[in-house]
C-alpha cells in the first residue's frame, strides 16, 4: 500500500516538519475544488500548483522576499479566507514561528516554520498554510516558503496521540527518518515495504492503522 502526501505532510506537519518541495513536484489535471481559488501574495514567484495529489486536495507552492516574521503573509491569508467563508482554527496549531534543524533536508539545515489553518464546516473542508524561512550559512534568508493546501477536514485525533507517543519516548526523529528512506520518486511512501522490511517495528504498525482509518473517513 502506498501513502499518498497529505497523510505524511500532515504527521511531519505535527512534528514541525513538513516536507514542502516532494508536494510541489506533483501535478495532475484534475481540480478537486474548482470553485476554490488559493489566493497569492503579489510578487511570488516559482509558482506550483498541484491538484488531486495526494486525492482530494489541492496545493498551492512559491515563494516571496519578505522578512521575518512575515506577519503581512498571514493578514493576507486571513483576510482572504475569512472573505470566502473559512473560520481560523487554533486548535491544531497556534501560530507561533519555530525554529529547528529539519533533518530531512540534505545538510539539515535550520528552519524557522510558522503553520496555521482554517476551517469551513460548510465545505467540510480546511486550508492549511505553512510558512517557512532556512537559514543560508550564518545568516537567514529573507526569501519565505509558501504553501497552502485545501484538504477535507479529518479528524487527527489519533495522530496526534501517536505524536507525542513518538516524543515522549524520543523515538521521533528516528521514525521520521525511517518513512523517509521509503519515499519514492512520485513522494508517497511504502508503508507496506516499511513493515515487511521491520517486522519488528510497531511504530510502523501503528501509523498504518491510523492511516488506513484516515483514509477510510474521506
């Protein structure tokens, strides 16, 4: 069985990863929202957009120069989906900027990552937005990574509890890297290699139940 992006974007999401560019490699013709128009700072450039990859979602992917913290990104965000009818969430993230070394990057280099999300009961679906700055040598770039995604709204309830299961027990970065070596070219993840590959892993167990239940709510 294969795992699709937006099961593993949302888990390393959680984590304070995300694994941004494998998303803005993906295309596919066909527009899960089409009545949906992800709204764009002036002045992004390397624009990507991604449609039904993973199923039922639609990303879009670019960057812009503005330095940190970038509060004008997410008035911008705010503004345009309160204008279309989406309520801001501070459940799942609150909006306070991060700083880590992302050690699923070559050269793990530091990162500063702010998330935050919206949700439309109507629609049942939610926009997710990740912001992200690295770290060029000594100094920050003032070059920031946008994404924002439009998912259905699922309930994470378990993946987070299976989250800081990982933390509390320091097994996190070692999963993380563990799925990671599984990606394949198309950015999913062989979860079925994964455990056929450690039998003894129930970590690997564990998130393939929750994410075959994901999917089945969709």
């Amino acid at each position: 069985m294969r795992i699709r992006s937006i099961y593993i974007a949302l888990f390393l999401c959680l984590g304070g990863i995300i694994a941004i560019s494998a998303i803005g490699e993906l295309h596919s013709e066909v527009d899960p929202y089409p009545a949906i128009e992800i709204p764009i700072m002036p002045d992004g450039y390397q624009i990507k957009r991604v449609f039904g990859h993973p199923k039922k979602t639609k990303s879009l992917n670019y960057f812009i120069r503005v330095q940190y913290p970038a509060n004008q990104v997410l008035q911008f965000y705010d503004s345009k989906f309160r204008e279309i009818g989406y309520i801001a969430s501070f459940d799942k993230f609150k909006r306070q900027w991060e700083c880590f070394t992302d050690g699923t990057i070559e050269g793990s280099p530091r990162v500063r990552q702010l998330l935050a999300l919206w949700i439309n009961p109507e629609l049942k679906v939610e926009a997710f937005l990740a912001l992200r700055y690295a770290k060029d040598g000594e100094y920050w770039d003032d070059e920031l990574h946008v994404l924002c995604q439009i998912q259905p709204l699922i309930d994470i309830t378990r993946l987070e509890k299976f989250l800081r299961q990982l933390k509390e027990s320091r097994q996190q970065a070692e999963f993380m890297k563990l799925l990671d070596s599984y990606r394949m070219s198309d950015g999913e993840v062989d979860i079925d290699k994964a455990i056929s590959e450690n039998p003894d892993n129930d970590y690997l167990k564990e998130y393939k139940r929750i994410i075959d239940e994901m999917k089945r709510s969709l």
